[in-house]
C-alpha cells in the first residue's frame, strides 16, 4: 500500500499542526510520500506566505519599502522553528527571497519560498528527505506538466526508507526555471505524485472532515458526504463547491486512484472518498450534493425560425467568445435561447455583446435578465430513477419559488435549476430538507 499525502496551509500554520502532521504520518508506514503547501493562517488576523510573497512581490513593483512583510514571513516561519526546537538556519532562506527580490529575479521562484520553506521544516521535524519540487516536478514550455518527466525525475527518490517531502505548487521547466501553477496547486503536485508513483489513495488532509452535501454556510451542519464520484465532484465544484483544485482531479482520475478528503484537526474522522466509479450494488440515496451560485445573467436571444437556422447558436456563442466571456449554461425553447453567464465576466461588456448579437444576427429581441441563481442537485442515485425532477419541481411549486430556467445533460447525474438569487437559500433548504436529511 502506498499513499501520497497533502497537507493544507491550515496544516502547516504552527508547530502545533505539524505536531498534527507527525501523528499522522507516522500513524502509518504507507504513508510515504507527503506534499506540503505553504504556512496558512493559524488565525483570524494572520496572513498566508502565499499572500505575503505576492504582496512583497507588489511592494517591489511600486517602489514601497516590503521589509515589513519579509519580517513577517520570518517571524511565522520562526516561532515553527522554535516551537519545535529545529535546528535550521532560517536567515540564509530569508536572505535568498531579498535577494531575489533585490535582483528582480524571477518572480515564480520568490512565490515558490511558502512551499519551500514549510517543506524544509516539514522534513527536518519528521526527519524525512526534501526532495525539491522544481528537481522532479516538469513543466512543458505550454504550462502544462510532463508526466513522463516526472515519473522519470521522481521514481529514484522513493528507493529511500524514510518518508519524503515534497513542497506543493511549483515545479520547473526544462531549462531549469522555477514556475508555479495556479493559486492551490499543492492540490495538483499531490495528485501528479499519485499519479507517477501509482499510489493506492490520495490523501488530501485539510481543515474540515470531508465534503458536504451542502455548504455548510447555508445549511447548518449538513451531511456529510461519505462517497462520490468525480463526475459528481466536477458538477459540484463546477456549480460553487470548493474542495480541490479543479485540475487535480485529472492526473488521479487517469489511474482511477481514490482521493480520501481528510480533517487533520480531527484525523480519525472518515472524510470523503473520491472515486471513479461506485460497485453495482453501491445503495445511494438520490442526491449526493446540492450546490450553486449566485449572480449570474441570462442573455435571452429570439429570432423567429432560428430553431432551423443552422449555425445560429455558434454564431450567438462566437460573439461571447470575443468578448472572452465563458459561457456557463445555454437552455433553450423553440427559437429563443438563453445563454447564462457570470455578472462579474460580463459586467463591463454586456452592452456591446448583446448589441453585437442583436446587429449581427438579425434577432428580432435580445434581452438581459439578472439576478439568477443557478442551483445545482448532483446525484449518481438519480440516473435512471424516474420522477426525481418532477419531485423537485413540484416541491418548488409548493414553496413558492419560481424555476425560471432549468437543464440536465443526458448522463442524468445533474439537475440544474434557476431561480432568483433571493430563492438561492430557500431552494437549497427546501431540496435538502426533503431529500436529504
Ligand atoms: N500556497 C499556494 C496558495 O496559497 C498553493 C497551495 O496552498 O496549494 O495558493
């Protein structure tokens, strides 16, 4: 059995959390490879590294003085030290980012420091090896990660009996460049570690015991979701629910390795398990998670005979597409479609992209609506299951709240509705209450 184990910033936030870490990895022999993100927040008023390092990078560019932030960073990254009695010489790390800092280096590598550093202490404190993730973890020059690389750079180091440290986020291209991924990568580095070495699971430790079916924000403590798919988990994510970094799903889903959610605050909970798919007799309620945003805009098109005018959706979705604005959904009725997208990607442009279409197409209307909430039900358990739409509809007939669009692909696995954001919560409370709990 071999695992791969992420920690989150909230895990490296203190020397009491990686006391947390040791337990936990020391708990188990499989648990071998471990990828550190950099020191999170250990309370309300403090700051990530991640963010600092960013913020230190902006202070440089406008010419402010970003001493301050270094000390900062220092004095997190030291009271670890002290409180775990390392022997680490933490002034020669902090006068690399200076100098690199002094030197316009290459702005990747100063970012990159969070992980590095935690995971330098990370594998001091659990006297595992530091492998450097810029030595194994290959960029192609496209941005994208060459697994072949990879694997070849990593394998190597697993010959080791101790545990290995990995630090989360950034890797390097083939000339040797630090470059780092998007904002929570450590995410995706554990999940291309799974991948390479062909792990048993993916632990992904965090700071809440698994994924829930609803957000906990609007539904107070809500189920917890013991088993989903990573179809369902990408229409949740996809719809609102942030749990991993979307990109992190791939490199595991390729292997149909499990990602087991996980609390290192309450590391004896289940958590959650991401799989690829369920056993034949898996006994799932209909609706695994309820998710959704607030927000969006419906683009509304009309044009009589449109339905049989071929092209036309394309040329109506090329027009959004200029304008670089991702459609989220398109819903249709016989010669009008609505295409539904974000307030905050068109709230400069809708002007000019409804005019455009208006223009360009010959519509006979084109109108805006906003305030539409999009509520997303994701359930394995609804595929084939005849009349859990009709249940839904019906039951937000009885409430008084009014579905103004509504789709579901054919793989049945999702129902969205769309209501007005004042219904977001209530359409959420009412779906949970009568189906879930
Ligand atoms: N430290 C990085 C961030 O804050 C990456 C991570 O934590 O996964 O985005």
């Amino acid at each position: 059995m071999l695992k791969v184990c992420k920690f989150g910033g909230s895990s490296l936030a203190s020397g009491k959390q990686l006391k947390k870490i040791k337990k936990i990895v020391n708990s188990d022999d499989s648990r071998k490879i471990i990828v550190a993100s950099a020191c999170g927040k250990s309370n309300k008023n403090d700051h990530k590294v991640t963010d600092l390092l960013y913020l230190s990078i902006a202070h440089k560019k406008y010419g402010m003085s970003y001493e301050h932030i270094i000390k900062n960073i220092k004095e997190k990254h030291q009271s670890i030290i002290d409180e775990l009695k390392l022997n680490f010489n933490l002034d020669n790390e902090i006068k690399k980012i200076k100098h690199l800092l002094e030197s316009k280096g290459n702005d990747d590598e100063i970012i990159s420091f969070g992980e590095y550093l935690a995971s330098k202490l990370l594998a001091l404190y659990l006297d595992a090896d530091f492998v450097d993730a810029k030595k194994v973890i290959c960029f192609n020059y496209d941005g994208s990660i060459n697994l072949e690389k990879t694997k070849d750079k990593f394998l190597p180091y697993l010959k080791s009996n101790k545990k290995i440290v990995v630090p989360g986020f950034y890797g390097a291209l083939a000339n040797g460049v630090i470059k780092v991924m998007s904002r929570g990568g450590s995410d995706i580095t554990g999940s291309i570690l799974a991948n390479v070495v062909d792990a048993d699971i993916y632990e992904n430790w965090t700071d809440v015991s698994g994924i829930y079916v609803c957000d906990p924000h609007i539904i107070k403590n809500p189920k917890k979701i013991k088993t989903i798919t990573y179809a369902e988990l990408r229409e949740m994510s996809y719809m609102g629910a942030n749990v991993l970094h979307e990109e992190a799903i791939y490199p595991v889903k390729e292997k149909g390795i499990p990602i087991n959610i996980l609390n290192t605050n309450k590391y004896q909970e289940e958590g959650t398990m991401i799989v690829s798919s369920c056993k034949k007799n898996d006994k799932v309620g209909p609706i695994s998670g309820i998710t959704g945003k607030t927000d969006f805009y419906v683009v509304s098109v009309a044009k009589i005979n449109s339905s049989s005018e071929i092209g036309f959706i394309k040329k109506i979705l090329e027009v959004f597409e200029y304008y670089r604005v991702s459609v989220v959904l398109v819903t249709t009725s016989i010669d009008s479609f609505s295409i539904i997208v974000d307030k905050n990607d068109v709230k400069n442009t809708i002007y000019e992209i409804t005019n455009e279409i208006k223009t360009k197409l010959k519509c006979d209307e084109v109108s805006i609506y906003d305030n539409l909430s999009l509520v997303c039900v994701v359930g394995r358990g609804m595929k084939s299951k005849k009349g859990i739409s009709g249940k839904i509809f019906s039951l937000l007939g009885e409430n008084d709240i009014n579905i103004r669009t509504i789709s579901q692909g054919a793989d049945e696995i999702s129902i969205i509705v769309g209501v007005d954001d004042a219904n977001f919560e209530k359409t959420i409370n009412c779906i949970y209450e009568r189906f879930v709990k």
